[in-house]
C-alpha cells in the first residue's frame, strides 16, 4: 500500500498561487523581449508598474497564507524560507530601483516562490501524519 494520501485541502488555491508565481516568472523573463516590440504592442500596459504590482501582491498574498496554513499543521519550515528569500528578492529590487536590472529580480523571485510551492506540495503529497480537520 502507497504512504502517499490525497491531498485536498487547499489545493485549487495552491493551483492558482502556483500559476501566479510562474506567471510572474514569464512575465519578467519575457519583458526584455517584448519590450522590443512594445510600440506595437500594449507593453506600457503589460509591462507597468500596475501590473507588477498586482502580480506580486497576489502571488505573495496567497503564498504567505497558503504555506502558513500548512507550516501550522505540518511543522515543515522550508516553503516559508523559500518565501522569505523571494521577498528578499523583492526588497533588494525596490531598494536598487534599476530598470534594466528588473527583470532578473523578477524571475528569480517569481522561481523562488513557485520553488516554496513546490517542496511544500511534495511535502504534503508524501506526509503521513495526521491531519487535524
């Protein structure tokens, strides 16, 4: 018989917090490059300060709740440090304030978050303790 036991709790937020941080991911890696052709694109929409900021308030919004949530319940701290290195990240982007540098901060944060998602999944996928309801 399989250790592994389904896991339900949370899972279409934990979804959608995954997909928020690799969408931020995308979202920066690809800037340098559609910034080329922004004058025929929406890039100044796309690639506002608006948008990043929504990206990343959602993404660390969720993630924080999210990986709190399971971190009282399965004591495994490791998501959150990845967590903590992503805002790092974040605050070491908005106190250099360089434009041409953004884009490497933004995906390092955005794989530093999803990375936090990630070994809190595989976590919870193989835990075998008790849950409480």
């Amino acid at each position: 018989m399989s250790k592994r036991k389904p896991v339900k709790q949370f899972m279409p937020l934990e979804k959608l917090g995954l997909f928020l941080s690799f969408a931020c991911a995308i979202h920066c890696l690809a800037m340098p490059f559609v910034l080329f052709f922004a004058p025929y694109f929406i890039g100044t929409y796309a690639f506002g300060p608006v948008v990043e900021w929504v990206l990343v308030a959602s993404s660390f919004a969720l993630a924080a709740y999210l990986l709190i949530a399971d971190y009282l319940l399965h004591r495994n701290v490791w998501p959150l440090v990845f967590l903590g290195i992503g805002l790092f990240i974040k605050l070491i982007d908005i106190f250099i304030g360089q434009q041409s540098d953004e884009w490497i901060f933004g995906s390092l944060l955005g794989v530093s978050v999803a990375y936090a998602y990630w070994i809190n999944f595989k976590h919870k996928s193989a835990c075998t303790c008790k849950i409480k309801s």
